[in-house]
C-alpha cells in the first residue's frame, strides 16, 4: 500500500495560490486514474484537478480554504507497490529568460538570453513576480518595492511568500532593518451603515484576485491613456459582404476583435518596448507576441485568455483561437495554458456600447488597447462631409517605458493599417 500526494498545481502566470471550491470525492471514496478529484479557482480561472492514480481517498482539506502552489490538498491510497511520482505543479524544465539586478537602468531582450539548461538561476522576469495577497501585505506593512527586491523568495522558483514578508516585517520591529519612510495616509474609507433592508454580498475568489490585480495595476504603473478616432467604413463594408461566407467555411463569426488582433500583432513588430514588461528597473522585450483578450462572463467576472504567437497566425487562425477560447471561458473550462504569457492586451468594451474607456494595464505588461463601439458620425473626407463608421482607440500605456511619442506613432500606426485592410491584406481574398 502506497501514499499519492495531491499538490494544488500552478494555474496562472501569477498565481501563487487556489482556493478549494468543490471536492467531487470525499474521504474513504474510491477514485479512478484520470477522474475529476476537485475544483480549484485562482488566477481568475477555475481548473478541474484529476486523480494521478486510481485508489482510496484518504484525506483532503476543507472546501473554501486557500492553499499555496505546490501544498499537498490531498492523499490517496493505492495497491501499486510503486507510486508514481506527483507531478510539479510548475514546470521546471523550460527556462524562460532572466534577468540580473542592475542599480541602472537596462534594457534586455529575450533574443539575447540564454535558453538552454545552462542559463542562470535568477528571479524569473517573465512572470508578475507577487500575488496579490504578498502585494496587499506590503502595502498594509508600508513595505516598499525596493526592500521586497531584496528578498530571496523561499517560494517556488524563487516566489515571495507571505512568510518571507511576514519575517522582513519582523526584522523590522526588532530594529535588525531600517524602517521605509511611511507612505501618505489614504483617507478612511466612510464607515457604511447595512440597513436590514440591504443584501452584502462576500466577493468570490475571482472577483478578489480581479480587485487586487487592478489596484496593483494602479500602484505598479504611471498610467496614461491616448485616444485615437479610425474610420471603419472600409472593414465595416467588408465584413458585411463577406460575413456569412466565413461563418459557413469555418464556422465561427468573422468579429473585429479578430481584425484588431490581426492587425496589432503586426504592427507590434515595429514597436517591440509596447510588446515587453518590467521587472524592477528592468525592461525585458518579449520575443513572443501573445495578445490576450479581455472576456466578460455572465457572472460580472472577467478572464484573459491568451492567443499564443497571434504574429505567426492568419487572421482565420486568429478567429478560430478566439471562439474556442471565448466559448472555453464562458463554461469555465480554461486551461492554466489558455491564460499563460500574454505580451499585450486588447479590451473590446464597444461590444456593450461604451465609444471611449481607460482600460488599465495587465501586469506586468505595459500597455493595453481598448476597442470602443462602431458608430455612424459626419466625418470631413476630401473637403465633403460623409457619413462614416467610425470607432476610437483607447491605448494605456506605462508612461515608465511608454514615452507619449511612441504612444502616438503606435496608434498612428494601427489607424492607417486598420483603415486600409482590405480581402487580401486578410488573406480571405477567396470567399464572395
């Protein structure tokens, strides 16, 4: 008789822990290989874990408990005389790129890292390197970012846990570290008073990871949003003539956060410090453009998944990825892979009929473009007045590695491309 450990796995580029939402098995249950053991939600996705062997269940923690990456959640007994060892909950043979710690300012390149077995064992720079709740303690503790810099995380893959804040804090009260210098006081929330009549509603998990990812958004990044107006007239005449042959070839709608994705994966190319993060006072340039799409779901939540290499794809293959990703997380079936490393985000809130928005970043990326609704409005075309489908791009970018003239060329740039697509430039020069 052997003891299999069940370790809660890796399920997000930044996630560092997953809460328990509902066990399909309890104690003493007989599980086979491959069947659904449990639900865990983190990373503003939830992910069905499977038994690694067929056997007795013999222990689990609560439902609605929150538990770290790699923690053993459950035990499982089996007449195999060997047990087959659990796999990691991260992955631990690709090396990604990395960076040193430099006082200065550097810029790397992924290109130039080094990606066999022997590339350095630094912090990983292509990951957001605190979780929410390690964030929130910092800020509640008036930790600052340089002083977390400093700490060689006990984590997985050098993670910062909460012990490892827990103890600098403690080092700080026996007078071991300096004190940070206090940051302004906020103002006091006003109290609320709950009337009988009121209904409180806990947030759930998602919707927590939702509000601490975005307020560290805010702190993280000196955000500025430019504005810029594109005639659609051309697409929105194309897409109309052409729809419904591309829906009955491929069987998905022809929809223009398709187009936009299409079209900002390759102007990327030419802006490569849009299409990058930063790790300290790092900037890291991503050779991969991932472009994730923001996806409202009917519970008021919200996921990005990710269309991996969308530079490499056609403007088909784009919006093949984006219906099965889109229908995947509205079933709430993605994959911790479907939401991993994305480059640069798109944020299509038109679809609900807002024309302007300032979307916030996606840490740790720095920039992100919102799509606003199509309207018809009297446009001035060669000295006459038209009307036309016109849209705005609303594109937030960090102002620490954005500077306003990239921002401008960068939006010039999409507008021109976007307003002179036509069958061909989409390579859909087939369909009627």
């Amino acid at each position: 008789m052997k003891t299999i450990e069940v370790h809660m796995p890796q399920m997000g580029q930044s996630a560092a822990e997953g809460t328990i939402v509902k066990w399909h098995k309890k104690p003493g249950d007989l599980v086979k290989a491959d069947e659904l053991l449990v639900e865990v939600e983190s990373d503003k996705i939830n992910f069905e874990v499977e038994s690694p062997e067929t056997g007795r269940l013999v222990g689990c923690i609560k439902e609605g408990l929150t538990v770290p990456v790699g923690e053993v959640i459950a035990r499982i007994e089996t007449d195999s005389e060997e047990a087959p060892t659990a796999p990691t909950p991260a992955a631990t043979s690709a090396h990604r790129p990395h960076i040193g710690q430099h006082e200065d300012q550097e810029l790397v390149s992924t290109a130039a890292m080094p990606t066999g077995i022997d590339a350095p064992d630094l912090p990983d720079a292509m990951r957001d390197w605190l979780s929410p709740s390690v964030m929130r303690l910092a800020l509640m503790s008036n930790i600052s970012m340089d002083q977390l810099r400093l700490i060689n995380g006990s984590g997985r893959g050098g993670r910062i846990t909460r012990d490892d804040v827990l103890k600098l804090i403690d080092g700080r009260e026996r007078g071991t570290l300096a004190r940070p210098t206090p940051l302004p006081a906020e103002p006091k929330a006003p109290k609320v008073k709950v009337a009988d009549t009121d209904t409180v509603v806990p947030m759930t998990t998602m919707r927590k990871t939702i509000a601490d990812h975005m307020t560290q958004s805010i702190r993280t990044s000196a955000h500025v949003t430019m504005v810029h107006m594109v005639d659609m007239t051309h697409v929105v005449k194309l897409r109309d003539r052409i729809k419904d042959a591309f829906f009955s070839r491929y069987g998905v709608r022809m929809s223009y956060t398709a187009v936009f994705t299409y079209v900002t994966s390759r102007v990327l190319h030419e802006f490569p410090a849009i299409n990058a993060s930063v790790v300290g006072t790092n900037i890291v340039l991503r050779r991969d453009i991932n472009i994730g799409c923001a996806v409202a779901l009917p519970d008021e939540s919200l996921v990005v998944p990710v269309v991996k290499n969308a530079d490499k794809k056609s403007f088909t293959e784009i919006s093949l990825d984006l219906a099965r990703l889109i229908e995947k997380s509205r079933n709430k079936a993605l994959s911790p892979n479907d939401v991993h490393d994305g480059s640069f985000t798109i944020s299509n809130f038109g679809s609900f009929g807002s024309v302007i928005g300032t979307p916030l970043i996606n840490q740790p990326q720095v920039a992100i473009l919102g799509m606003g609704a199509i309207f018809k409005a009297p446009v001035v075309v060669a000295n006459q007045i038209c009307i036309r489908d016109m849209t705005y791009l609303s594109f937030s970018f960090d102002h620490r590695v954005i500077d306003g003239a990239m921002g401008g060329r960068f939006l010039n740039r999409l507008q021109k491309t976007v307003e002179a697509l036509d069958q061909e430039s989409l390579d859909v020069a087939e369909l009627a």
